[in-house]
C-alpha cells in the first residue's frame, strides 16, 4: 500500500478498468490530509513552486517528483487541488505571500478493483 500525493486526478482511473467499476472523490480537511501524509508517502507534484505551496499549507516537505502514478489495490490517493492567480513565467517560483492566498482544498480518491 503506497500513500501518493498528487495535484491532479490521475488519468488512469478516468476510465474505469471493468464494468461497473466506481471512483470515490471525498473533499477531506487540511488536517485530515495532513495526518494521512504524516508517516510518509510518494510525492507526485511535478512543480517546484507547486510542491512549496502544498508544504507551506500542510506544514511537511514535499518534494518535486515528476511520477507517473498507475494505483493499485490498497493505495491511498490525496489530491491537492488548487487554481493559482496567474500562470508562472519560466523560472519564476510564487512568493510566500502569493502562496498563502491561495484557495487550497484537499481530496481522497478511493475506488473499487
């Protein structure tokens, strides 16, 4: 079982893989995403400047991890969900105060295999 933490929807489980198959999005608090990532997990933020908004939100390192995640049976998903203000130019990382204001929600995704 692996704890992965990603900033979208992976597309493997936009289709499901048999008939009848079912995905489970659940809005969670910051805290309670805070405690599931607590005691570790695979980071699949692909962005520097992303990876340092979700750990100013959350209080942990996170680290840039450009991963392909394919889940398996018994892995936890945590998406963190958020639509910056403006697009980044190249190289330009947000200020901590740019990062703070931004509306920042958290999702598990459970589904049946």
């Amino acid at each position: 079982m692996t704890i992965f933490l990603l900033n979208a929807f992976p597309n493997s489980l936009l289709v499901p893989q048999k008939i009848g198959q079912t995905t489970v999005v659940e809005r969670i608090s910051t805290c309670d995403a805070g405690s599931i990532l607590f005691d570790g997990f695979e980071s699949a933020i692909g962005h520097d400047s992303t990876a340092n908004v979700i750990s100013v939100r959350l209080g942990i390192e996170v680290k840039k991890a450009r991963i392909n995640v394919v889940p398996q049976n018994g892995d936890t998903l945590i998406i963190a969900a958020f639509t910056p203000p403006r697009r980044l130019e190249e190289g330009e990382l947000f200020t901590e105060e740019e990062i703070l204001s931004f509306d920042l929600a958290f999702c598990r995704i459970t589904w049946d295999q």
